[in-house]
C-alpha cells in the first residue's frame, strides 16, 4: 500500500475580480493554497504588485503570517493536508491608464521542499465587452 511522502501546492489557485475594472477600480486577488498530501511547513507566498495597480489595504490570511511592505506581500506558514490556506488582498488601478491595458499578476509560490511555482492572474482594464451578432432566419 503506497502513501504519499510529502505535500504539494500544485493545486493552488490565483484569481482576482473583477477581471475587466475601470481605470481607478478597486480589484481583489486571492491566492488559495491547495494541498493533498501530508503538512507544508514553512511554506512561503511572495506577491509583488506589477505596474498598473497600488496596493489598496485588506490584506487577511486563513492561517500563518502575512505582511506588505513596498507593493510586496509576503506570507509564510504551514498548509495542511485537505484544508486550503486563502490570502486576500486589494489593489486599486491605476487611474491614469486610458487605453485597454492587460495587467499580469504573478505570485510565487514556495512549498518549504524546495518547490517553487508560479500562479497568476490577469485584468483587461478599460476592456472591451465582445458580443457576436445574433443572427436569425
């Protein structure tokens, strides 16, 4: 009967909404930790803002320790097994930006093994909605 030696934060997820702000707009990215396996202890998330968006304040965490400093969130802490760890945070957009503009944020994810992986997520601001005609007979 085989058993699973150690953890993984493959499964682990970042999304922000909406996906389609306004110029100016407060968004809101969340990173959930996922982990099937056994505990990750020390595991680290490092989330530094790109161009485009302001750290906005709400920073909270399901579990372990968390901290901004410069456009930069840090988390550390343990991720147990089948219990998902969840960081959230707000950003405003910039107000300046004037032409659909795409804005990538990515966080690095390390699971305390040596794993390092990355989950991003993405924001169309000023973005166009795009409908199909409808066409009938």
């Amino acid at each position: 009967m085989g058993s699973v030696l150690h953890g993984s934060l493959l499964g682990s997820t970042k999304q922000v909404s909406p996906t389609r702000p306004e110029a100016g707009e407060t968004i809101t990215y969340t990173v959930t930790l996922q982990n099937p396996g056994p505990v990750l202890a020390g595991a680290r998330v490092t989330d530094t803002l790109p161009s485009g968006v302001t750290y906005a304040g709400d920073l909270w965490a399901s579990a372990g320790s968390y901290g901004e400093s410069g456009g930069v969130i840090t988390w550390t802490g343990d991720v147990p097994a089948g219990s998902p760890v969840v960081i959230g945070f707000s950003a405003v957009v910039d107000a300046g930006i004037t032409d659909p503009t795409a804005i990538v944020n990515a966080a690095v994810v390390n699971d305390g093994l040596g794993n390092v992986l990355s989950r991003q997520a993405t924001v169309i601001v000023d973005g166009y909605a795009v409908f199909m005609p409808v066409v009938m007979r």
